[in-house]
C-alpha cells in the first residue's frame, strides 16, 4: 500500500491535524482480507496442534505441543486484542461474538474482564492513579508507589526486577482466574454465556489433558503450556509502558502527549512485527486504537514526522534494550523498600 505523502493544510489541536493526515493517507481503512487470512492461519495452526496432542498420545513429545499451544494462545488473544478494538469489524456486536470465541472460548480469557480493563488502560496510559496495567497489586511502577507499598507488593518489590519473568510463568493463569473473578462483579454484562464458554473451555482442556495423558504428563503439559504462554504474552504487552514515564494524580496532558509521551516504541522487523501482533507499534496503536494492524507500520513515519513538527518525543528502541530498560526501572524504583 502506497501512502499518500501530499502535504494538505491541517486544522484544529495537534492530534486533529494528525488525524487528518492519517485518514488522508487512507490508513483507518478496513482490512478485511488481511484478517481473513490472520484468522484461516491461526485458527489452522490452532486446529493443527490438537490433531498432533490427540494422534502424539501419551508421549513425552506432548512438551513440544504444550509450547507450540503457548504461541498460539498468544497468537489468538493477540487477534482478540484487535476484534476487541473494532479493527476487525466496525459495530460492537459481531466483535463481541468474536471477542467471545477467540478470548473465552479458545484461550480461556475472559473478554469482557479484559475489555474493561483495556479500555481504562488506553485512556490513561501509565496514569498512577486511573490505569490499571500500573496498579501496585503485586509489582511497583514508581518511587511513590513503593514508598507507601504494603503487603506482597513490598515483599516483592526489594527484588522485583529479578523477579519479573520467573513472576510472568504465572500470568498465564492468573489471566484465567481474573476471567472467572469478574464474573462475580455486577458490573461485568453477558456473565452468563461468558462464564459458560470459560468453563467449556477449562472442561475441554482438562478434560483433554487428563484423558489423553498421565497424571504427571499432564501436570508437567499444563506447567509448561500456561507458563510460557505467561511469559510470552508479559514480553508482548510490557515494552509498550513499563519504564516509561507515568502521570501522577493531578498530572494531565492534551490526548497525543498522554499517549505517545507515555509510550515506547519497539524496532525490530517482520519477525517483531508477527510475534508481537503489531503492539511494536504501540505509539501508533495507541493512537488509533482502531487502526488496522498492517496499517501500523506505514503510519509510523507520519507520526514521527508530526511528532518531530510540534516538538513532542518520539521514543523507539529494539526489542532487547526494551527489557533491559523495563528491567532498569523495576530496580531504580524499587530502591525506597531496599532502603
């Protein structure tokens, strides 16, 4: 796709002219060859790994389906992550219906838990007080919040950093226990067909563990699968925020500078951009949450062209230095509970 480079005059606050240049460029269109073929791909690939677990059997080769089941959990709920933003369909409800297969149903997610949360995060972005992602349940993301952690978050906190993967093999389910979680919560809507699909989804995946592997195969399968998945959807969604810079209560900022101040954004190729879902754009995605992926990278340049223009940074870095920074901050603001 070739982008329209023809300089147009532009109105109104900094993120209307960037919008306006965006839309020019044709880039908020519809892809909706792109994710036919996503979905045939994934969903091929995730029906290729059950016909290897049931035709394997009982086999110690099963660990290699449990991490090939890794990536494609990723990979599905990375493409739930797009049907959720209305990149994939353009009204709410076949993205709930979709949402609901591919999150609860196939990955044991649960969409409208994720979708409130999600949605909080993309309004205030590393916002101490207002996002979600930077809550100090169990991790510290500022001086602040250490200085006044309590309970696990302390504990944890004096050694966070080195704490932080071995901490993600267990974010596979506790992904699956929040889904469950916020089925009890009032607020959640559809909490019958969504706690239906999860439990058909956890009966169907133990039930297949269990029938088809010994115990311990089993044991060690579900060890393995869920703690890769873990680490693999932590070292996704973490480069786009985590050392950046957050927002106090109080702090505001116009809806470009909150969004692309607060965010990273990660270099690294096709590769990057496939095992990542595209989130290695997380700047333009934050942007235009509804922004096809492909699409993404071709806006890149637009938006550092304007970023460049109205004197806003622009932070990109590989993928690697993303951790290595991630890991830096989890350290230096940890230092008040080491104190």
């Amino acid at each position: 796709m070739t982008i329209d480079q023809t300089v147009r005059p532009a109105t109104g606050s900094d993120y209307a002219q960037l919008l306006q240049r965006v839309t020019a460029a044709g880039l908020l269109r519809r892809r909706p060859g792109y994710y036919t073929a996503r979905m045939v791909a994934v969903g091929g690939l995730y029906a290729g790994g059950l016909t290897a677990f049931f035709t394997l059997g009982d086999s110690w080769w099963q660990i290699l389906v449990a991490a090939f089941f890794a990536i494609m959990f990723a990979q599905v709920a990375l493409l739930g992550h797009d049907i959720a933003h209305r990149q994939v369909f353009r009204t709410e409800r076949p993205s709930r219906f979709a949402g609901w297969i591919a999150g609860n149903l196939l990955v044991g997610m649960g969409y409208g838990w994720w979708m409130d949360k999600h949605t909080r995060h993309h309004a205030n972005p590393n916002h101490e007080e207002l996002d979600p992602d930077v809550a100090p349940d169990i991790l510290v993301w500022s001086t602040d919040q250490a200085r006044v952690s309590r309970g696990v978050a302390r504990f944890v906190g004096r050694r966070q950093a080195a704490l932080f993967y071995p901490l993600l093999l267990l974010e596979g389910l506790n992904l699956h226990v929040s889904g469950f979680r916020a089925l009890f919560k009032p607020k959640t809507k559809h909490r019958l067909v969504e706690g239906a699909l999860l439990v058909l989804h956890v009966a169907g995946y133990l039930g297949a563990l269990f029938l088809v592997l010994s115990p311990v195969k089993a044991l060690i399968f579900l060890a393995v699968h869920q703690g890769l998945w873990g680490v693999y959807m932590g070292s996704v969604f973490a480069p786009g925020h985590k050392g950046m810079p957050t927002l106090k209560p109080g702090e505001k900022l116009d809806y470009l500078r909150r969004q692309v101040l607060t965010t990273r954004g990660v270099r690294g190729g096709r590769f990057v951009d496939v095992a990542m879902g595209g989130l290695n754009y997380q700047i333009e995605h934050h942007l235009f949450p509804n922004m096809p992926t492909p699409h993404l990278r071709l806006a890149q340049s637009i938006v550092r062209r304007h970023c460049a223009e109205i004197d806003v940074p622009y932070y990109e870095t590989g993928l690697i230095e993303s951790y290595r920074e991630m890991l830096r901050h989890l350290h230096e603001v940890g230092a008040p509970i080491r104190a």
